[in-house]
C-alpha cells in the first residue's frame, strides 16, 4: 500500500510542508527533525514524486539521448557509459532511437519536450538535426556531434578524423601499401563526408592514390559493407587495403574478401573506425580507430552542464581524439597490385608489378 506525503507528516508530527523541505534537501529544518522524517520515509518505502517535485523547480532531473542506430554497438555502449555518468551525478535518461527517418526524429522530440527534459545529447545524423530549433526555442541545451555549428544553448562535439585517419594511413604507408580503397558512410550526411575527406587529405599528403571505383558509399551497417567491399572488388584492378568509414563497415567488408576467397591481410587489408567491443573478436580481430566512449560521454554531460548553467553564453566546440588500434587484420602489402579475373565466390587475383 502507497503512503502519501500527508501520512509522512502525520507520523512525523510535522506539516507537509516540512516534509517536503526536507525531501528537497532544505536547510530550514533542523537536523532532529530532518533524521526522524527521513526515517520514518524509510520505515514506510515512501518513494516521493520526483515529477512534481523538480516540476517545482523548473528541473526534470532528466536528460535525453537520441542516437540514429541503435542496432550499432558502438551506440548501445555509448548509451550504457553515459547513462552510468547520469545516476552518478542523480539524473535520469531518456532514450530515443531514430533509425536514421525523419519522422522519428520529429517524433522524439516531441516526447523530449513533452517530459521538460533538462537537455538533449544529439548523436543522430546532420539531415535530421531541422527539429533541433524547436528545443533551442524551449530553452533546452543541446549537445550535437559532427554538427560543425553552436549557438547560444547548442554546443558541439568534433570527432578528430583528419588525425585519426592520418594515423591510420601513415599506419598503411609503413606497411608498404600504396593503393587503398574507401567505404564511406550515408552519401549526404556531414560526418560521411568529413570521413570521406579525411581519408583522402591523408592519402594526398602521404604520397599514396587511390581512385573512384575503389571509393564508395556504405551506410554504417555490415551489410553496407559487405556491398562496398563487392564493389571494390569488382573493379579491373583492386587495392592493397581498404578503410571502412566505421567498424561494422569494416566486417562487412571482411565478411565479402573471406566469401571471394581472399586471405586477410595477406592478399588484403582492412581496417574499420570506433574500436566496438566485438572488433577484437571478429577474424582476423580489426585494426581500427578508438574512440573513447567514457571522454565522450564525459564532453556530451559537460556541453549539457555548460548550456543548463547559462543558456545565454555562446555554445562549445569540443574535441574528440581518435587513436589507432593495431590488430591483425592489417599486414605488410603484397607485392604486386591486385587484377580481378573472375566473378563470384573464390574469384583469381593475380598481380602486376607497380
């Protein structure tokens, strides 16, 4: 059976009002009287209404996150982590997933609005960020990643790929590879395109080509992959290695070159982007780019703190590094370039000489 807060008093002796002074911490009741109210709340399991009491305040006490893909782990680990980091500091979480439509977008929003959340850390995609004004509107912070944009209230998270990615090549050149392919991410989205830059400002200033058959788009997801690496593959002639544009690319495209029969990294390397947990366990386990999710989560509570403190003050462009995994799926490069002879399954690579 519930108790109510005017039960609370009527045992304590108190009014309600005191009660819930001292459920919301105030310093107007003394502490004898503070010690028996907040025993007998534990005698009694009183669990108070924390709706209505940060209703009060102006305060939900909640934050929201909404991410594109919840299918991708590198998602659901970000999710776990800085949801561990808001019941540290007392705070709740509201999820939402947009699966990359619009409509859902729009949609959770709307349920942020709805539940005043105190601030909304944006993962999703830069061509679903339009409902962002109506938050900034209601005085929400905003916290987006690869936004390239703030405002007062809106700060933003700038995931380093120009140096990630330049580790990661320079990785390739000491490997002695010189040609090398790209899977790139969702064609019209400003992360896919920043990647896609990245990896080709790193190829130019390393001395290293590359060419349009050998770099297409994906769509972060193993099947995405899978297709880009098919379409690679397909191509008279093929690189020595490939960089997926996130780690899921990257397995698809494994996935692909063990189907054709190619030996990984003997005949072909493969390196992916976000070092999730199962990339050290697929075959060969994956070179990759780590992005540390506990930093990033820390940047995504501390955009939001600074917004909550003064929504008025211009918002933040924070910096997050990249640092390169070396595992086995990269290895020294063949000696010869690659020519596909054959369609299907098991397809012949020969070599010609550089």
């Amino acid at each position: 059976m519930s108790v109510s807060i005017h039960e609370i008093a009527r045992l304590a002796g108190v009014s309600s009002a005191t009660v819930s002074r001292v459920i919301n911490g105030s310093s107007r009741v003394t502490p004898e009287t503070t010690r028996r109210i907040q025993r007998i709340i534990q005698d009694c399991n009183f669990v108070p209404n924390r709706s209505a009491v940060h209703l009060k305040h102006g305060k939900s006490q909640i934050y929201g996150m909404i991410v594109p893909d919840l299918t991708n782990p590198f998602f659901m680990e970000m999710v776990k982590i800085f949801e561990e980091l808001l019941v540290e500091n007392e705070l709740e979480l509201l999820l939402a997933n947009t699966d990359f439509h619009s409509t859902r977008m729009q949609r959770s929003i709307h349920r942020m609005l709805l539940r005043r959340v105190d601030g909304v850390a944006f993962l999703a995609s830069e061509h679903e960020a339009g409902p962002l004004e109506s938050l900034v509107k209601n005085r929400i912070p905003v916290v987006t990643t690869d936004h390239y944009r703030t405002a007062p209230g809106m700060s933003d998270i700038v995931v380093d790929f120009r140096n990630g990615m330049a580790q990661l090549i320079l990785h390739l050149r000491d490997l002695g590879h010189r040609t090398i392919g790209f899977i790139g991410g969702s064609d019209g989205l400003a992360t896919s395109r920043i990647r896609r830059e990245s990896f080709l400002d790193a190829i130019v200033k390393l001395g290293l080509s590359s060419r349009d058959g050998w770099i297409v788009a994906g769509d972060y997801r193993i099947g995405g992959g899978a297709a880009g690496m098919e379409a690679i593959l397909g191509q008279d002639e093929i690189p020595t290695a490939v960089v997926a544009a996130n780690d899921l690319t990257a397995i698809g495209a494994l996935r692909t070159a063990h189907q054709k029969g190619l030996r990984i990294p003997d005949d072909i390397s493969v390196a992916g982007c976000d070092d999730i947990e199962m990339s050290d366990i697929v075959y060969p386990p994956l070179t990759t780019l780590r992005i540390s999710r506990r930093q990033y989560a820390q940047m995504l509570f501390d955009g939001l703190q600074w917004g909550a403190e003064d929504f008025t003050r211009p918002g933040k462009v924070l910096s997050l590094p990249m640092k390169i995994v070396v595992r086995e799926s990269t290895g020294l490069a063949p000696r010869r370039g690659g020519r596909r002879n054959s369609p299907g399954n098991g397809a012949s690579v020969t070599r010609k000489s550089r």
